[in-house]
C-alpha cells in the first residue's frame, strides 16, 4: 500500500487502515473485473490492472474476472447513454482475446482468470430476484454517482441491475477462492462499495472485504486519457494499434504529465524517477523521461523485441535514413502516413509521381523537386529525372515509400 500511495495510485480506499495492516502481515488475493465489449484491451484498462500487477510482484494473488455475463448487459458507470448490447457470439469472441493478453500480462502462475457468465448463467429471474435483489435497497443504490449521473438521459433496468450482478461476483469469489479485495477505476466506486456491503450482510460485518480505485488518469489537455490526439484509443493488440505507433504514444507526452506516468505506468523505482523528474526541469529537450516511458510501457506490453523495433523505427524517421527498414517495419512507420495504391510496373519517375501516383500535382513540380534534391524514394536521393521507378525493387516488392523534402512521407501499396 505504500508503494501504491507514493506513485499516487489511490483514490478511494475502504477501511484503508485495516487494508495496509493486512496487506502487510500476509498474502491476499484480490481482483478486477473486465467486460469484453471490445476485441482487445486498451491502454485505459492500464490504470487499474497495473495496480494488480504491483500486488503480484509483493506475492498477492491477483484473479481477473472476464465479464462474459455483465458484459452482455452493460455497465451505467462513467456512460451518459445506454450501451448497445452485444451478441454472446461477439462476447465470448473477445473473452477469448482478452484471456490471451492477461496471460501474457500475468503469466499463469499465481494469476487466475474467472467468467462470470459461468455463475451469473445459472441464476434464474425468480431465484435472483428473492435471494439477491431482495437484499438491496433502492434508496441506496439510487444514490450512487453511477445512477444519479444517469437519470437525467435515462437508465434502463438493465443497467440499473448491473452493480447487483457485480456484487455477486465479489461475493461468489470471497466464498469460492477467498478473494478480499476488488479493483476498479475511480467511476466504479459505487458498484465497488455495493459488493463488499453486500458480502458483510451476507457472511457478516466482520468478513473482510475491501474495494480500492485508483485515479482519473486524465491528457495533459484534460481529455480521456488512452486515445490518440484524434481520438482513437491505443490498442493494446499489436494488430490495432503496432508496437511503433503504442510506443510514439507515450513518447509523445509532455513534460507536464511524464512524471506522474512514470510512477503510474512503470516499475521504475522512485530514485530512477526521481532522476527523470530533475532531467525534465535541466534537459527537457532531451525527453530522457519520455524516452525512459516509452520504453517500460512498450517492453511490459508487447517485449522486448517490440520496443528495440519501434525505437529503430523512430531513428530510422528521424534520421531519414529508412532505406534498411524491414516491410513489416514500414508499414509500421508510415501507417498515418498518406497511401497510394499502385501497380507493379516499372515506370518513369516523373509520369510515376505525376501521372501513377498523383504525390505530386504536375511534372514541372516534379522536375523541380527532382533537381533540387529533394525528392527520396525507397531512402535513396533521385537526380535524375529520367530515372525509373521499380516498385518491386525493395521492402519484398510491397511498397515503394516516397519522401519529399523533410518530412512530407507517402507510402505506395503494390497491387
């Protein structure tokens, strides 16, 4: 509990007292809940499940419980409108990938993965409604932030139902696997709170059972954090969001929330960041803090081979001197980068850039960058204007990559 309070991890804790004398005189397992409404987790889920991460390595037990039955109705907590529901086809589909990445995050060995829909499934309306509703008061759960923020728009049943099916699952784990402890973002407190009253009426006030949230993690600008600039979140599936473009995420943040990152996101220990907050204030046009977040944060998600492949990436771009990048690692670098889709022929330079392409808007401009030296294709200077462009001359015949002047890039793609 002290390392998560001086990384500034905590925001709510209850009974958090009695939580740190526990935590400190023996090992508990604990957990966090995960609905598969998407294909893949994101960075956003990095927040809390680093905390998980942090309990493991002091030899706690972590336990993620995959929401195959909430996910199917959806959670009200930090929505101003009703989720779209999902097929179970489509849930089960992305269970399956989510089970893949915890794995790899946690490994198998005192880590252990759960499904809700596996209990939740078994629980008919009546037996619900007289075993479970009947303990929970309306006056109550109508009060959480979670349900007032939403009465104003609308809230179905449904989702006002989902904090019960969440406290089911904290209980079911506390009597199952001696689970004491639930996870969650900062929007989840109400739905937190509501498991741990429900298993002290249910087992008694002296069970133990605590809920722990940690912070809104907000961008320097203030928006939602775990998306781009324009908007799109950054994928924790390499297939979404590459490994070059995860790592030019962190890397691109400014110095006035890097540190705060380091201690969030990273193992690093507080000397080393420390350090990194004094380069910050000496050398911030080094980005020796950014550098040092980019690195731990694409080394703990996709290894150790990704990182060293997005940084040579990056001094490839940086440098100009790309001409050695792999395919793979092209399109990589340059997927934001304007696309033209081309034929595999060979043909003249400027009629290719003209005529093929359309990069450049007529053959005197062309001419002109061509004599100028500012024209580059495949990482090679053209002079020559009557030289001939063959796009299955590099990057295995898939693309021919075109840079003029400094840093306007286009990518071909070889039909």
């Amino acid at each position: 509990m002290d390392e998560l309070e001086w990384r500034g991890a905590v925001n709510q804790v209850s009974d958090a007292e009695e939580l740190k004398k526990i935590t400190s005189e023996r090992k508990i397992s604990l957990y966090e809940g995960v609905d598969p409404t998407g294909p893949s987790l994101h960075i956003g889920h990095l927040v809390s499940l680093m905390i998980l991460k942090r309990f493991q390595q002091y030899g706690h037990k972590p336990f993620i419980v995959i929401g195959g039955g909430t996910g199917s109705i959806g959670d009200p907590s930090g929505r101003s409108t009703e989720r779209v529901l999902q097929s179970m086809d489509v849930i089960q589909k992305n269970a399956e990938s989510l089970n893949k990445q915890f794995e790899k995050f946690f490994g198998k060995d005192g880590f252990e993965i759960v499904n809700n829909y596996d209990w939740l499934s078994k629980i008919d309306l009546l037996s619900f409604l007289r075993d479970y509703a009947k303990q929970f008061s309306i006056n109550t759960m109508i009060a959480k932030d979670s349900v007032q923020n939403r009465l104003a728009t609308g809230l179905s049943f449904t989702e006002f139902s989902y904090p019960l099916l969440q406290a089911i699952d904290f209980l079911n784990l506390r009597q199952d696997h001696h689970v004491e402890l639930q996870i969650g973002g900062g929007d989840q407190w109400g739905n937190l709170t509501t498991g741990v009253d429900f298993i002290h009426r249910h087992m008694g006030a002296d069970t133990t059972a605590f809920a722990l949230t940690c912070p809104l993690i907000l961008r320097a600008d203030g928006t939602k954090f775990g998306k781009t600039a324009d908007g799109q979140s950054v994928w924790v599936d390499p297939e979404l969001t590459s490994p070059y473009e995860f790592y030019q995420f962190w890397y691109n943040q400014p110095d006035s929330v890097v540190v705060n990152y380091l201690k969030f996101f990273t193992f690093l220990d507080e000397e080393k960041i420390k350090y990194l907050a004094e380069q910050v204030q000496a050398a911030p046009e080094k980005r020796e803090a950014q550098k040092a977040l980019a690195e731990e944060v694409t080394t703990f998600v996709h290894g150790d081979d990704s990182t060293k492949q997005a940084e040579r990436i990056s001094v490839a771009l940086f440098s100009g001197e790309y001409g050695d990048l792999t395919a793979d690692e092209i399109k990589q670098a340059l997927a934001d980068m304007p696309h033209v889709e081309i034929n595999d022929q060979p043909a003249n330079v400027v009629e290719w850039l003209v005529d093929l392409t359309k990069i450049e808007p007529s053959r005197r401009q062309a001419r002109e960058d061509i004599k100028n030296g500012a024209l580059a294709i495949n990482g090679e200077k053209i002079t020559d204007p009557e030289f001939s462009v063959d796009p299955k001359a590099k990057y295995d015949g898939r693309y021919v990559v075109v840079k003029i002047g400094k840093k306007r890039y286009y990518l071909a793609h070889v039909q």
